[in-house]
C-alpha cells in the first residue's frame, strides 16, 4: 500500500470497457499517431509528459478486479511512462511507413494489463533531423476524446517553457474521483423509469441488411477503416443549416443516420448507440478535468416518412435533450431495463460525433512553437461491429471502423456515400418530407432500377400455346408428344383429338375467357382437354380430383365456371354446381365425329387459365393469366433448360399447381416428350428415382423437399434438373449439380409460374440466388417509399412485363392493391 494514492470505484462506461477487455484485450487500445517538426528537446518532452502524469491521478491509475465484489480502480503516489525512442534517419521513406505499420501492429497486439499503471505508453522514432513519428498508445478506460486535447495542450505548453527556461505554475487539476462522487449522488430509479418508457416495444437490434459473414484469414486484420469528407460547399450549408434553426450538428448527423438505418433495415423504428460527452454542467470545471466522462447510450429514432425533415430533426433534438438528463446510466443496467433479451445486444452500430477542445503546440503565449505536431490522427477498436465517428470542419469528416468479419470494404465504401448523400440532401432541402430523401445518386439509381430487367424479346404474333403445338405437329406429326406408361400420343394426334374437343367445347358456347372446370386425373385426356379449352378460346380452372369436395366447390362457384370436363368415375365425388358437366370418357364416341382442323387463331390477351391459391389469408383467391404470358414464359424456359425435341420432360406437379402448365408448356412448345407420372399421388424417394431412370427422364422440376428424399441414383440421362417453390439449400446444389444443369425457378402464379432462373453451380456456398428474369420481364427492388434499394440492401420484390396477370377474380380490392401502375 506504500504506492497507493487513492482507491475508488470505476464510473460505468470503465466497468463496460474493463470487461470487454478482459475478454478482448485488442479492444480499447487507442493509438494516437502524429508527426513533429522542429530542433526537438528530447529531455524536456520526456520531462513534460512525465509532470502530466505526475499532475492527473488518472494517468497514475490502475484496475483490480480479482477476488473484488466489485472492480476498483487505484491511484499509485508514483509511476513511470514507458518510451520507445529509435532513430530511423538512415531509412528511406518506404522503409518508415513498413516499419512504423509493423510498430503499430505489434504494439496493438501487445494491448495493456489494466492491472498495472501507466496505462499508456510513447514512441519516437527519428526521420530526419527536424522530423520525428510519434506514438502515443493509452488505454481508452483513462480518456475520452475531450481530454486528449486537453492534455496535449498542457503537455506542450510545459515543453515549450521547459524549452525556454521559463517557470511554468498551472492551476491544480480537479481530480477524476470527484465526477465519480457526483456519480454516485445520481438517481437511478429516475432514470430506471426513463429508459422503460423510452425503449418500451423495441425488442431485437436493429439489422443492418447488408452484413454477411465474411471469410478473412487469421493473418489479417479483424477491423477496417474507410474515410471520405463531404465537400465544403455542403459541409457549409449544413453547419449555416443547424445554426439558423438552432440545431447541434449531432442532431443533424444522428437523424442521417437512422434515416440510413431504416432504409438498410426496413424498420421504422430503429435503434443505435451514441456517445454523450458525459460532463455534467452542475460540476464545477468539469470542462476541464481530465479523465473517461463520455458515455455510450441507445438513441431511438421513429422514422416517418410523412414528416417534414426540418421538424422531424427538432423533435429529435428535443428527444436527445431530455435524454441527456439521464447520461449517466450505465449501458448495461439501460440493456436490462429493455425488452432486448439477454445475450442480445441492444444495438450494433455507434455513432461518434468528435467536437473537441483544438490541439495545440504552443506555448501559450502566442509565440512560434519551437515544435509543431502534424498528420494528428487516432485509432481504436469498439466492440460494436460498425463504428460511424463524424468530425465537423470546413469539410465534414465521415470514417467508418468495422468489423471485416461482417462487412465487405465495397459494402462501407457505399455506405458512406449514402450518409454523405443523406447530408447533402439535409442542406440542400430541409423542408422537404422523409420519404422524398433519396439514398442513390441519379445515376446509381437509373442503374439499380433497370439492372434487372431483361431484354425485349419478341413473341409470336400469334402468341398462344395451341399455336406452339400446332406448328410442332406440323413439323413432326409422328413424334412422340404425350406418354403415360403404355400409351401414347404423337403430335398429330394430340392435336387432332384437341381440335375436336376444342369444336365441341365450341358448340358449347365456349368462347373468349369463359371458365371451363377440368377435374380430372394425370391422363392423356388431361393434356387434350386443356389443349382444346385453350384452341376454343376459353381459360381452363384446373381442379385436383384429390382435393376436398367442399374447396372444389368453392373453387367452381367463385369461377364461375361454365362447363366442368371430368370423368364419369369421379362425378358423384364431386361437389354439386350449377354448371354443365361432360364426361369426357363416355362423350368419346361423340368426339370422335368432330372436325379435326385447327381453329382460328385466338386473341392472345384472352386468358389462358385462372388458378387458385391460398395466399396469406388461406381464402382461395384466383389468379387470371392471359395466353401471351403463358407463350413467354414457355419460350423463356425452354431457352434457359436447353428442351429440344429430343428431352423428355416429366409432368410431376399436381393439375392445381401452376408448375404443372411449366412442365407441359415447355415441353409441347419444344416438340419434346411430355411423361405423365402415373398414378394419382406424386412419387418419391426411390420409386421416383427409379422411375425417371427406367423413363429416361432428361428434365424434371422438383420441389427441394422432393429432390432431398431422393437416394443416390445414376440418372445419366438427366440433364437438367430445376427447383422450384421452396428455398433450395446450397447442399442440394452440391449433391445433384454436378454433371448436369441444375437451376433455381422463381415466380408467384400472379407473374405466370416464372419470373426468373437462376443457373446453380455445384460448388456454390451458399442457397440459390433469385437470378435473372426471364425475357420480357422487369424486377425491381424497391425500399418502402417506391425506391430502387443499392444493392445488399433489403428491398421488396416488384415484378412486371408480359408475364403479369390481369388480377384477381372477384377481388378488385385485391387486384388494386397489389397490381399497381408500373411509375418507371
């Protein structure tokens, strides 16, 4: 105890940073880098820092923490700074900067023990007879960055009249441990009730939407660094900006910052950390004293997109003022007051903004300093991922510290601009509402609203299926078009019976868009059927015989369907409708006396089919697609899965699922082989495998939860193999890409089965992507406001082009919402 000077407790942002360290010692070792110039009294500069830490109890601390209930931190009578003096004058300049990196490297890694005092340390290295690096290492638990100029300041006026001979009498310094005094004398129950109400309903970090893991190697470093300024004509306008409506420059910054926020996360209400200078007004001199004062507190942002800018930054300046009566909380204690569960931060990212006293090297009295420090600059590494430090100046300084591990440097390059963007915009127009505040540049933005859009393709001016079908017969009238185990249809006589079914269906009264109800099982009649339905203009309703009876008949009743095509085994299952009913098996002798020729051509904007399904609400809902969507889309996968008249395609879907017309569009438009899977459930595991090796299956589309029950089975004979309605894991990818095609098929049934493909690799690492869109078809990704999202960013998925059908029946409601004018 001979070397004790004082022992007291630590303040809570010490405690936070004691015990983050003891599991990182990395974290908190700040590095203060300068240059000096100047005849340089080694002597007197080793003197001056020494009287510092003779003078400032703080500089003399260290922490124990072992066997305590609580940490303490203890003030030793004496301590010695350490130094590290070297002359490189002998050096070229490459060989400075690779030896002063590989310093700071090593002297990063060496960290500090809080246990023993000083907890800072310097370095001087000689460049040339007037210029010198110079390292001040310290543990961030002493400073903030209010007292680094402060002490500097004092530092060299006492080397400058040390330099000069001349006698130097500071005032004594307000020691730490009266802030510490002042702490204890807090309410907490006050502040305990403020934070519950403050954070009440915000229970999970805010996202940031565009961090991934990302795989770096031990031998690099964990943490990066970007940097740009906004330039001075904005920087100018926003600092005249704060003044003229009496806004602090941090509120201005913080509120771009959590409109970044909510735009990368989608979330309205966001939460992030910021530092509070933590000096408190009631404590004489506090100004001055010399210690760790700041503070780290959630900062919680409503981001309307109705609100006006210039009012919206006043209320958060409001917010911000009655925040600062409770600065003093601890983070920790703050965390458990919130609905953020344990083991869950609060937030991830912190906002810095450095507004500090200015640094000089003089000696006090306006003289010239005999030496100058140039180049100032610091590091440190937080424990938060993404560190946003903002430094006001003629040009507005924006750095980024993050965790390489989690952020790409292209990901922060951009995120940068965006707050710069966001800034720019606050100058330019502070009146203007949240929504209109624009994250992308004009080009970027022209660039991100059509990067996914594909070419223009043209389609057949007749543009429907039967027309594919009927030039396919033409050509190849004795191919093989439809299979189903022993039987068969070649194109002729697919088309052929489809023509007559199609007169019939005619006679009928069937015509432009009548609905006409197909229930009946996989079968070449199946494939006929809904051939003719679309010959005589009309739009097949597709109803599964396995489904219940009582969805059948909601689905006929809300079609409105006209005529209901079955079998005579399956009508007293079916659910009693209004509509009329033909039998198709025993009609066969009928049919058979009916013309055989092709129809006129039918108008391609008439629907196709209207398909029900489920949506969010589980009320059917049908969906009402028109014949040119269909013929796009069967050209575009026929293009992207190499069909040729030489595949044999598998029908594996059921008739109510709207993969089930992908399958035998493409095929039939390709002048391929359609196989019927028999039976009437789908087959899977072995027996399918089985089945597509004994069919020699080319191409099939499978559901991942199908592919995953299939055993390891050589199918040399598949060569294309898509997945479709689920999310496909990266280890199917690996297990059934090789050696073939393997793609990834999206789109909702309101878009016509597909909307994009996405061709998978079989050493990807990751699940399938969304892709490309197919031909004649536009995606956009677009923020909440309507914008085009940069890329990473979260957005929601907009489709349009050919593709898209007409609505809902029945539901104009619906349709309106969801089928909007394209404003691009």
């Amino acid at each position: 105890m001979k070397n004790v000077e004082d022992v007291y407790p630590l303040s809570p942002m010490q405690q936070g940073m004691l015990f983050h360290t003891l599991y990182d010692p990395g974290l908190y070792v700040e590095q203060t880098i300068s240059t000096l110039r100047g005849n340089l009294n080694l002597a007197a500069f080793q003197r001056a820092w020494q009287q510092a830490v003779d003078r400032h109890p703080i500089l003399r601390t260290a922490f124990l923490w072992e066997g305590l209930d609580s940490p303490l931190q203890v003030v030793r009578r004496q301590t010695k700074l350490p130094w590290t003096i070297e002359d490189w004058r002998g050096l070229d300049p490459d060989e400075h900067q690779s030896r002063l990196q590989q310093f700071l490297q090593a002297d990063l890694a060496r960290g500090f023990d809080l246990a023993q005092a000083p907890l800072m340390r310097l370095a001087l290295f000689q460049t040339a007879d007037d210029t010198y690096s110079f390292v001040w290492s310290q543990h961030h638990i002493l400073l903030d960055g209010w007292s680094l100029p402060l002490l500097l300041n004092e530092i060299f006026t006492s080397y400058e009249a040390a330099s000069q001979g001349r006698e130097l009498h500071l005032p004594r310094p307000r020691p730490y441990r009266d802030y510490i005094a002042w702490l204890q004398r807090q309410d907490m129950a006050q502040a305990e009730a403020f934070w519950r109400q403050f954070l009440a309903g915000f229970a999970a970090p805010t996202a940031f939407g565009v961090d991934h893991l990302v795989y770096t190697s031990d031998d690099e470093p964990q943490y990066g660094r970007h940097e740009m300024h906004l330039p001075a004509e904005p920087s100018a306008a926003l600092q005249a900006l704060a003044r003229q409506h009496g806004l602090t420059m941090n509120t201005v910054v913080q509120g771009a910052w959590a409109i970044l926020l909510s735009r990368y996360s989608g979330e309205p209400d966001v939460v992030f950390g910021a530092t509070v200078s933590g000096r408190p007004a009631e404590l004489p001199g506090v100004e001055q004293m010399i210690g760790l004062f700041i503070n780290t507190l959630p900062v919680r942002v409503q981001v309307r997109p109705a609100a006006r800018l210039l009012d919206w930054l006043k209320a958060l300046q409001a917010q911000q003022a009655e925040l600062r009566q409770y600065e003093y909380s601890p983070l920790v204690q703050i965390q458990g007051w919130s609905d953020v569960p344990r083991g869950q931060p609060l937030f991830e990212s912190l906002l810095v903004f450095e507004n500090y006293p200015a640094t000089t090297a003089g000696g006090g009295d306006g003289a010239r300093p005999s030496v100058v420090m140039a180049n100032l600059y610091s590091d440190e590494q937080s424990k938060y991922p993404l560190n946003v430090i903002v430094a006001p100046g003629k040009t507005v300084a924006l750095r980024v510290t993050y965790d390489r591990r989690r952020f790409e440097p292209e990901t922060i390059a951009r995120l940068l601009a965006h707050l710069q963007r966001l800034l720019a915009q606050f100058a330019a127009q502070p009146t203007q509402p949240l929504a209109a505040l624009t994250l992308l540049a004009p080009a970027e933005r022209l660039h991100w609203l059509h990067a996914w859009h594909a070419p223009a393709v043209p389609v057949p001016a007749a543009g429907t299926l039967p027309h594919l079908i009927e030039a396919q017969a033409a050509r190849t009238p004795d191919a093989l078009a439809v299979t189903l185990a022993d039987t068969q249809l070649t194109y002729a006589a697919l088309n052929a019976r489809a023509n007559q079914l199609a007169h019939a269906l005619r006679a009928r009264g069937v015509g432009p868009d009548t609905r006409v109800g197909l229930c009946l099982e996989r079968s070449l009649d199946l494939v006929v059927a809904l051939l003719a339905v679309l010959k005589a203009g009309g739009a097949y309703v597709p109803l599964d015989p396995t489904y219940p009876a009582e969805l059948l008949g909601l689905m006929l009743r809300d079609a409105q369907v006209a005529l209901l095509l079955t079998h005579a085994a399956l009508r007293p299952a079916l659910p009693g409708q209004a509509a009329a009913v033909l039998c198709l098996d025993t009609a066969a002798e009928l049919l058979d006396h009916q013309p055989t020729h092709n129809l006129p051509a039918v108008d391609p904007d008439h629907l196709a089919y209207v398909i029900y399904t489920s949506g969010s609400t589980g009320t059917p809902k049908g969906v009402l697609v028109a014949q040119r969507g269909l013929v796009n889309m069967t050209l575009a996968q026929q293009h992207a899965f190499a069909v040729t008249p030489h595949s044999r395609v598998l029908q594996f879907a059921s008739i109510s699922f709207d993969a089930s017309i992908s399958e035998i569009a493409m095929a039939l438009g390709a002048g391929a082989t359609l196989e019927l899977l028999p039976g009437d459930r789908p087959l899977v595991g072995a027996e399918l495998a089985a089945f597509l090796a004994q069919r020699a299956i080319t191409h099939v589309t499978l559901p991942p939860s199908t592919l995953a029950t299939l055993p390891e089975h050589p199918l040399p004979r598949l060569e294309t193999l898509i997945v479709a309605g689920e999310a496909c894991s990266a280890e199917l990818v690996r297990r059934w890409a090789p050696g073939r095609r393997f793609c990834n098929a999206y789109g909702p049934t309101e878009a016509t089965v597909c909307a994009s493909i996405a061709a998978c690799q079989p050493d990807d690492a990751a699940p399938p992507p969304l892709g490309r869109p197919i031909a004649n078809t536009q995606l956009y990704l677009l923020d909440a406001q309507g914008e085009p999202v940069p890329p990473g960013v979260v957005g929601e998925l907009y489709l349009g082009g050919i593709g898209l059908a007409r609505g809902y029946h029945h539901r104009p409601d619906l349709t309106a919402e969801r089928f909007l004018p394209n404003p691009f």
